[in-house]
C-alpha cells in the first residue's frame, strides 16, 4: 500500500514534469531518446472512456511524434516501451545526491491514435494545452498522436524507498494530485 504523502509526490513528479525518457527496441537493441508528453486521466472526459468501462479510469501519457524519428518507428514495431520520468536535480551541491531524486519509470503500450478516432480531438486538445508552440506541427503529414498506457509504475520516492504499483494505484496518485 502506497501512503498519501508517498502517492501525492509520485502524482505531483508525473504532472510536474513535460519530458520523459522513451526506451525502445531499434533493431533488436536497446534505444532511449527523449519525449514532451502530456497526461491525461481517464474518467474525466467521455471521448477517451471507450477503453475503461470500470469507473477507475486509467492515466495515459499522450505525445506527438514524427514518423521521422527512429522511436517512432520503433514504436510502431514493437509497441511495448518505458517511460522514465524524473525529478530535475539540484542546481547547487545543497540538494539531494542524484541516486536520492524521485523517479518513475513506467513499462507502457504505445497506441498511434488515428485522426478519425473520436479520442483523437481531445488527445490532441491535453496535448497543445501543454505545448502550444506545437500547433502548426498538427499539420504535417508525417506527424501522430501516440498514447502511452502504463502497465505498471516503478517508482523512486527517494533514497531505499522503491515500489512497484499497479496502474490503478498510479492512476490514484496522479488523480489526487491533479485535484489539488
């Protein structure tokens, strides 16, 4: 069981940061490039809820890619990939060491959201209420909408305090910290 204060940090870490690590699989090896995401949690909004017929609801990452970029095909064949997620570090030596910082790393299935899907608006929308600069890349053919489902959440609270929860329980923390 994963306490408030602990889900709290590992909500706000989540919310709190616009870039994650993406590890995939390029040519049978290991890849890890760099990603802007934005998240959302399902059960708000009945657009993205086809897929959660519970009312739990889920928290998906959502990210916009270009068919260019060595992830993206990679994603494409072999949709199985990890998230990392971390705390920035200290500027001065004043701050916790780095192996002390709390992060997330998050196994994850990638889904490429077709324009006509009807999520697809609303992914869209989470997506350039983060990154408005990003609005005129909507009109390039070669980029997508992909969504990142965790399947589980390895977090880090901080120094010998590890967990593993499940998707439920990280859509718990990402929920309670959203609503303040």
């Amino acid at each position: 069981m994963i306490d408030q204060a602990t889900s709290l940090l590992l909500g706000r870490l989540v919310l709190g940061r616009s870039v994650a690590s993406l590890a995939t699989l390029h040519d049978g090896r290991p890849f890890a490039s760099m990603i802007p995401y934005a998240v959302l949690i399902t059960g708000r909004d009945p657009a993205i809820d086809d897929g959660h017929p519970d009312d739990t609801g889920s928290v998906v990452f959502v990210s916009h890619v270009s068919r260019l970029s060595p992830h993206t095909r990679d994603m494409i064949a072999t949709p199985e990939v990890c998230l990392l997620v971390t705390a920035p570090e200290a500027v001065d030596a004043s701050g916790p060491p780095p192996q002390a910082l709390p992060r997330v790393s998050l196994p994850a299935v990638a889904t490429f959201v077709d324009p006509a899907h009807p999520a697809h608006d609303a992914l869209k929308q989470a997506y350039l209420d983060r990154f408005p600069h990003a609005a005129d890349w909507f009109q390039l053919g070669d980029f997508s909408i992909v969504v990142f489902e965790p399947t589980s959440a390895r977090f880090i609270a901080g120094f010998a305090r590890a967990m593993t929860l499940s998707p439920k329980q990280l859509h718990a923390a990402v929920a309670a910290a959203a609503a303040g």
